[in-house]
C-alpha cells in the first residue's frame, strides 16, 4: 500500500485552514465516534482523521459500515463550521467526492456515492455546538467511507462496488489523495454559499431523478430531483412532495 499522504496533506491545507493536522490511526472504533468525543471535550481543532481499520463503524440511521484495512478509505474531517443554512451539506460532499474520483460515479441522495447501481461509498455528518458567542458555530465532523477493493456481498440484496472497478491499481492512500484537499475546498464554499451553488451539479449525478422510488414509509412516487435547500422531490399520489427528513430512507423501486 502505498504510504499515506498526511504530510503533503497538512502542507496543502493548513493555509486554507490555520491549525488544519493530518492523522492517521491503525484501528480505531469510529473515525467519527473519535471526533465526536474530542469535540466533546472541547477539542474543536481542525483536522483529517483516517483510521485503517474501524471496528465500529457507524453510517446514516444507525447502519454498520464494515472496514478492513486495504479493503476500505475510512475518515473523518473535523472543522468548526458556521454556515447560514446547513441543508444539503452531505450533498455538497457528494458532489466533491465524484467529482475528485471518476465521471461514472453518481450520487444517491442525502448521502451515498454509487457506481453501477451499486452503492461505493458513503457519508455521514454529525456536529457538535462549541458554545461559543451570540450565534455560535458549530464543529462539523464529516465522515466518508469509500470500498475500495471487493467485498462480501453476504447479507446485502446488491454486492457493493468498489473503486477498483474504475482503478485497478488505486488503494487508500492514493484515494485520499484525490479527495481530501477538493473537500476541505468544497466544505469551505458550502459555508459561505450553501447547497445553491452545488445544486445543478449534483442533480446531474442523481442516481435516482426520473426514478420510481419507495421511502421508508411507505410513500412511493418519482423522484424529480432536489431544491435549492437539498430536499428531494418526490413526485407521489398526493403531488409533489419535498423530503427532508433525515429519519427518511429512499430506494429506487423494484
């Protein structure tokens, strides 16, 4: 595997980013459970946390994410964020991701990245308060676990994807290569702009627009893209109908 780039990485943000650190841990429960109980504790410095291993890791709804190490890129970003509205962040995440990685992938709203139909990646964001000033800004942490090599489709109705589909020889630390510096860049824009300027750019990713769908409830209809604050619009018997709720899931329809 190839050495991981956290030095280059550090060299590359902390401009964008004063007191930005890259680190690296061998195992860890959750790149994102680890953030979250330092910004607890009143850590809130920027950083980019890769684990090599998670043995717990967590994804939307409560769902597991497997990772061994090679098989996976497993990270965290941690930044004290402060934008004006907050929708559509995983979005905007999305769109960076695809955008560093290859034309072919596409975007599964709120949070996954999917190639072939077939789920490749995914996001999970989580914020802390810092409890600082009038209107304080939070500290986001912005987790990403990408397959990179293949894995057991045991358990799963779809066998997983994986970037070595599009690049045989790609690994973890040459993927997080590609990503992480467009995605300290995406996050930033997100705060001063929000969802609109990523809007049309993830809508020609959408995996799921001019799909039937099903939420988690029950509801089906067509999926007609997102607005300008990220929600998708699903076109159902009732009319259409903005889906905002992060308890809800959608998939498209058989």
């Amino acid at each position: 595997m190839s050495p991981w780039p956290g030095q280059a990485l550090q060299l590359a943000l902390e401009p964008l980013v004063p007191g930005f650190s890259v680190a690296v841990l061998d195992e860890v429960d959750s790149t994102n459970s680890e953030l979250m109980r330092r910004a607890r504790a009143g850590r809130l410095e920027p950083v980019l946390l890769v684990a090599e291993q998670q043995t717990a890791g967590r994804g939307r709804l409560g769902r597991q994410w497997q990772s061994n190490a090679g098989e996976s890129l497993t990270f965290s970003l941690g930044l004290p964020l402060a934008p004006r509205d907050w929708s559509g962040l995983s979005l905007a995440v999305g769109v960076s991701l695809a955008q560093s990685l290859h034309p072919a992938i596409g975007l599964k709203w709120p949070n996954d990245l999917w190639f072939d139909m077939r789920k490749l990646g995914g996001i999970l964001i989580e914020t802390a308060s810092t409890g600082e000033g009038r209107e304080p800004s939070r500290y986001a942490v912005i987790g990403v676990g990408i397959n990179i090599a293949e894995r057991p489709a045991s358990g799963l109705s779809t066998a997983p994807a994986f970037l070595r589909e599009m690049f045989p020889d790609i690994d973890a630390a040459q993927t997080l290569a590609r990503i992480a510096e467009p995605l300290v860049r995406t996050v930033q824009a997100f705060e001063h702009s929000g969802f609109s300027a990523f809007r049309a750019r993830f809508d020609a990713r959408d995996v799921l627009r001019d799909r039937a769908v099903v939420l988690s409830d029950g509801t089906a209809g067509t999926a007609h893209g997102t607005t300008e604050g990220g929600a998708l619009l699903v076109h159902t018997a009732a009319g259409m109908v903005p889906v905002t709720s992060s308890e809800v899931s959608v998939r498209p329809a058989a």
